[in-house]
C-alpha cells in the first residue's frame, strides 16, 4: 500500500510539473510603460569676459577712453538647438497577461515604452523667418552688462599749519592749525606717467609717419621703427583698456511638457551664462507649447463588450513648439508630444 501511495504522489508532482510547463509556455506577463516626450534644449555661448585695467578710472580723462570700469561679462548665445526625446513614464506602468490567442498587435515594445506605430518625425515650419530644425541654427544674441564706474572713495587728510598771530598784549605768537589738503593719488601718478609714455610714442610714430624728424628713415628701418612703437604702445594700453578674454560653453536644459502654455528654461547669470531657470523672470528663455486639437471620439465600430484584457497605448499631440527670450520668437518647430495626447486602448483578445 506504501508502494501504491509513492506511486500516487509520483504522478501528481508529474502532473503538476506538466501543467506549470503549460502555463509558461502559453502565458507571459509582460509589463510596459507609456511613453513621454522630453523636449533637450542645447544652448551653445561664447563670454568675454573683461578684465578691467588698472588705470581704467583715468582713461577718460588723460587718454580719451571709454573703457570697462570693473570686471564684466558679456555673453553671446551662438546657437539654439531643441530636440525631442522619447522615454518610458515611469508615472504611467501597465501589465498584461499574454497567451496563444492573443490578436496581432499593431504596437511595438520598445526600450522608451510602447509607441504607436512609429514615432512622428519633426517638421519644419517652412518659410518662417525663426522656424529651424531640431539641429538648430546660428544666431547671435548678446546679453550686455552695463559698464558702471567703480565708485571713487575719497579720503580727507589734514596738515599742521604755522601761522603768525597777534594776541590780547599786541604779541605776536605762532599758533598751529589743521588744514585740509589734497591728498597724493599715487595710482594716479603711475597713471599720468603711463599715458604720457602713450602719447609720446604715438607723437614719434606720427613723425615718422610724416618725416618731421631729424632723422631719416625708408625701407625695412621705417618699417621697424612702427611696429617697435605700435608694440610698446600695446603693452601700455591694457593698463586703461583692461583685458578680455574668450570661453565658450554649452549647456542642456530638459523639460518634460506636462501642459499647454510657457514653460521657463533657463536664464542668463551674469557671471555663469545659461542657467536652469524654474520660474518665468526676466531674462528667462520659454518654451511656449501649443498643441492642435486631437478628437477624441475615434473612427469605427466600438465593442459593446469590454475586453478583460486591453492594452493602453497613447496617440501624441501634435505641438507647436517655440523658444522666446520672454518677449520676441527665437525659433520653433512642430514635434508630437505623447503626455500631452489622447490615452486610450483595444482588446488584446478576440
């Protein structure tokens, strides 16, 4: 009987092993997310970036010069370029069971989520003066710090002075008082000193130039003696002009649309160029997302019977997509948006 027991349970583990191999191989859970567009702004900039010279404050009185009268930045936007970019939504997950009688799929998986037979390709807005592809264009737009003059803090300094007085007896006695005086302004010094170095090798070149000198000078030796002077001048010239210097940059920005309307990018730091801005503001780049009307009643004979099983895809909206420095166009472009669209579904079995 113990034999006949043994045997019994053999063939239910046998049985149930059997029918586990069924189930995996006609059956499979499978889970998916939606997918979702997010849109990369590329930014690439240049900034000069001005050091001012240490005589700047007297530039214009002893040189003639408008000069930068502190450190400045000045940054120049090169290029914009805006492009789509599809990933899963995590927010947006979904499971089902699939077998053998599952109905041809018209949908793919794919590593973003499922997508609706292909994704839509950009366009262009043909003929418009800002419209660009999604690899951008050349533009140049500034942004200029204003030069403002370092404020100048004057100090007072006073002398003793010996002065001859009459007193009550008809004496005559020395007293002592202060005086304010000037004080000496030895950056100043240095400055008139340098400026007056500037003029005088422009006067020589000038001379030259014109051959009021007392020497003569033709050739290969006029030609030396102005590039000797012209050098000596530029290496006295960035002490009042300052000195600038170039570094370019690129940045990346993404924002995932989740409604019509302005959405803030970035914007210009003074010192940092472009920046994640998380509000609009002045000097803050938008994307302005405009999407066209989608009708949600679709084409077709609708099931009276709900499926147990569907699968939920999402139709994209189709957007308007423009980029403004918050007031004028800058570039635009129509891209399909698929958190903005139509969520809807179909029977996974007939």
């Amino acid at each position: 009987m113990e034999k006949d027991s043994r045997n019994a349970m053999k063939k239910t583990l046998i049985a149930a092993s059997l029918m586990l191999a069924a189930f995996s191989a006609g059956a499979q859970e499978v889970s998916y997310a939606l997918p979702k567009t997010t849109l990369t702004v590329e930014v690439g900039y240049s900034q000069d970036i001005v050091h001012a010279g240490k005589y700047a404050k007297y530039a214009k009185d002893l040189l003639n010069l408008e000069v930068a009268q502190r450190d400045t930045v000045i940054t120049t936007i090169n290029q914009f370029k805006i492009r789509p970019r599809v990933e899963a939504d995590q927010t947006k997950r979904y499971s089902v069971n699939l077998s053998g009688n599952t109905r041809p799929t018209l949908l793919s998986l794919t590593e973003q989520g499922l997508i609706s037979a292909s994704e839509g390709e950009i366009k262009e807005n043909g003929g418009s003066r800002h419209s660009a592809s999604p690899l951008g264009r050349q533009v140049n737009y500034r942004k200029h710090e204003n030069f403002q003059p370092a404020p100048m803090v004057k100090k007072t300094y006073y002398e003793e002075r010996f002065i001859p007085i009459v007193d009550t007896l008809g004496n005559t006695v020395i007293d002592t008082v202060l005086v304010e005086v000037e004080p000496i302004d030895s950056l100043l010094l240095e400055a008139q000193l340098a400026a007056g170095k500037i003029k005088q090798y422009r006067d020589q070149r000038y001379k030259i130039l014109t051959g009021d000198t007392d020497a003569s000078y033709a050739g290969e030796a006029l030609g030396t003696a102005i590039t000797e002077l012209t050098r000596l001048e530029n290496e006295l010239l960035p002490l009042f002009e300052g000195t600038t210097e170039t570094a370019k940059g690129r940045a990346y920005f993404d924002v995932i649309p989740d409604r019509e309307g302005s959405l803030a990018v970035f914007a210009l730091d003074p010192t940092r160029g472009p920046v994640k801005a998380t509000k609009p503001g002045a000097n803050v780049f938008e994307l302005t997302i405009k999407a066209e009307p989608m009708t949600k009643t679709l084409s077709g004979q609708q099931s009276k019977k709900q499926p147990a099983q569907k699968i939920v895809y999402l139709i994209p909206a189709i957007c308007d997509i423009t980029l403004t420095d918050g007031i004028d166009e800058i570039m635009s472009l129509r891209a399909p948006v698929y958190q903005l669209g139509l969520e809807t579904s179909y029977p996974l079995y007939d």
